[in-house]
C-alpha cells in the first residue's frame, strides 16, 4: 500500500529538518544545564540547611551547659569566704557559735548541691599532688625541704569545671626546687 499524496523531501526541506533537530538538540542541552544548574542550587541550600541545624543544636546546647557561666564565676567568692569563715573558727570558738556555724555549713551544703545540678564540680588539690597547668594556677614558687619541684605545697582556693571547661583554676602555691 503506497501513499499518493507524499511528496518526496527535497534538499532544503531536508536542510530545514536537520536545523530544526539541532534546535531541539540545542534547547534540550540547555534545559539539562539548567536543570544541573537547580539540583546544584539545591545541593548547596540542603548543606547549609543541615550545617545551620547542627550550628543551631551545637548552640542551644553550649547555652544551656555553658550559659550560667557568668553567675556561676560570680559566686564562686560567696562559697570561697563561706569556707573561709568554716575554716577560720577555732575550737573554743565552736561551742559559743554551734547555731551559727551550722547556718553557714547548711548553706555551703545547699550552694554546693545548686553547682552541681548546673554541672559545676570542684576541683580540689592537695598538698603534695602534681601541679597541673591545665587545672591549677600558681599563686606562689617557694623550696620546701623534702619536696619534689611541680608538688602542691599550699591550696589558697579551690578551682572549679562547668561540664567539660574550666570555670576557675585552683589556686595553689608550688614547690620549687628545694633549698640545698
């Protein structure tokens, strides 16, 4: 079965067919550009989208661990002069002032217990543990015979960590290298 009415091609309308396919070729090579172009665009937002949910999670949880560091650092005085005053009383000094040291001790109990539900825990040297730069601050070198140099050889105040950072350096006096 043939078909009368086709006309057979001629050059230029063949000519006008391979301009027409290299016009779709051409309009299909840009819409895949365009379209790498999009799902690069939206590549990158999606990144950012996550790095600014983590940046915002890592945030919130600095702020709430870290957060009440300033008031934290400004009553580390109140509990410094609350142990001083425990520390100050003499024996005979005990009886005549039980109902008043019991006050003081109740509160220190009650500041310590407040720091450590905010994650806040001393740091307590003793006299003739290692000096720690990391932890201690030297307030003082002296030599003390039967001593090695780094040792803690007086405590002045107790240092304190929030969660995983320093708070305040414990602030000692260390031993230099002993007096020959």
């Amino acid at each position: 079965m043939t078909d009368d009415n086709v006309e057979p091609l001629s050059l230029d309308d063949l000519a006008a067919e391979g301009d027409m396919q290299d016009d779709l070729i051409g309009k299909l090579a840009d819409a895949e550009a365009e379209r790498d172009d999009f799902r690069d665009r939206f590549m990158r937002a999606l990144a950012d989208t996550e790095n600014m949910r983590k940046r915002s999670d890592r945030d919130r949880r600095e702020g709430e661990n870290y957060g009440g560091s300033k008031l934290a650092r400004d009553m580390l005085p109140v509990y410094d002069n609350m142990r001083r005053a425990l520390l100050s009383v003499g024996e005979t000094e005990k009886e005549g002032n039980k109902v008043l040291l019991e006050g003081i001790e109740l509160t220190m109990r009650e500041l310590i217990s407040v720091f450590k539900k905010h994650g806040i825990d001393p740091i307590v040297p003793a006299v003739g543990d290692r000096f720690d730069p990391k932890m201690h601050q030297a307030m003082f070198e002296a030599p003390v015979p039967g001593t090695r140099a780094g040792d803690i050889i007086q405590v002045a105040a107790e240092g304190f960590m929030i969660h995983d950072r320093l708070l305040r350096a414990a602030q000692v006096g260390v031993s230099s290298s002993p007096a020959s």
